[in-house]
C-alpha cells in the first residue's frame, strides 16, 4: 500500500491576500506542489476583505516552498484561435455560485493534445462564469525562450461572449516529447 501525504501551509498573510503552497508526498519524496493565493471573502457582499489579525490567528508562517517562482500574471500571446464554445452545466457551480476553479483545469485539459507531456500547470483567474453562461475557448501554442532552452507552451483562454470578459487562463508548459 501506498501512502500519500497532503500538506497545505501559509507562507504570508498580509492585507487582503494570503498565500501559501500546498503538495502531495509519496514516503518522504515530493511528487506535486502548488503555489496559491487565496482572498478573503465578505459572502454576502461578494466583496473582499481584509485579513485581520485575529483571522490570521491559529495560521503558522512556513518558509516559502522551495519551488520555481512564477509571476502572477500569464503572458498571453497575441494570436489565439478559437477552437470551441461550451456552455457551463449546473455540475460546474460551486458553493458560492459560480464555476468551481478546478472545473476550468479540467476544460483547459481537453485542448491540450497529450495531456502526459505537461510538466507545469498555472491558472489565473479572472472573473466568475455562471450556470449557463456560454465560455469561447481559445487556444495559442507559444515559444519561449527560458533559463534551461526553448520551452512549448499551450495557453487556453476562456472567455464570456463579451469583448475582454475573459474568465481564466491556463498555461500548460511541456516537456520534450
């Protein structure tokens, strides 16, 4: 039997952010990792808030994970095309009404051709999608120049009907193939 451990831990907590990493191990050896920032949440106004100290109490400060540091922000090419619409069905509405974070991971994945060549996932997101909003997906496959060579990466946009309403966007990096 295998066993697999979950950690999620606070690396900052300052303002209206908190940030902190979270990861998967297999006896004592890293097999996934996570960087994330959360936002605290007024549910009744969908306005955030700030974090006071007393929320903050009882979160233990870790040392940032040692892992690659992204920006927060995607470059995003240029050109994308355009290679489907889909409508969000009931069964991607979480708890607080709009699509679950993870359900647009798991609609980027199927414009992604070999989904085993990935060696790098980031999200970032934009705005809320509803039940029954209509999202364009857009796909650009880009070049960049990097440390370590050329890197592929696939960029997956999704968007509402409406000019720059853009919900999310997911940048698979992958290896060589």
């Amino acid at each position: 039997m295998t066993t697999v451990t979950f950690l999620t831990e606070e690396t900052r907590i300052v303002g209206f952010d908190a940030r902190g990493h979270s990861g998967y191990a297999e006896a004592g050896e890293d097999i996934v990792c996570a960087d994330s920032m959360w936002t605290l949440m007024d549910m009744e106004t969908k306005h955030p808030v700030r974090i006071e100290e007393e929320d903050a109490k009882g979160y233990e400060i870790e040392p940032r994970y040692p892992m690659e540091k992204c920006g927060r922000k995607i470059r995003l090419p240029k050109e994308f095309e355009v290679v489907d619409t889909v409508v969000v069905p009931k069964a991607d509405i979480d708890y607080n009404g709009h699509m679950s974070n993870a359900k647009y991971i798991l609609l980027a994945n199927e414009y992604v051709e070999d989904i085993t060549c990935v060696n790098r996932i980031r999200v970032e997101y934009k705005s809320q999608a509803r039940y029954k909003e209509a999202l364009v997906i857009e796909r650009a496959i880009q070049e960049i120049e990097a440390e370590a060579g050329m890197e592929t990466h696939v960029i997956i946009k999704m968007s509402g009907k409406e000019a720059g309403d853009v919900k999310a966007v997911v940048d698979y990096r992958l290896t060589e193939a």
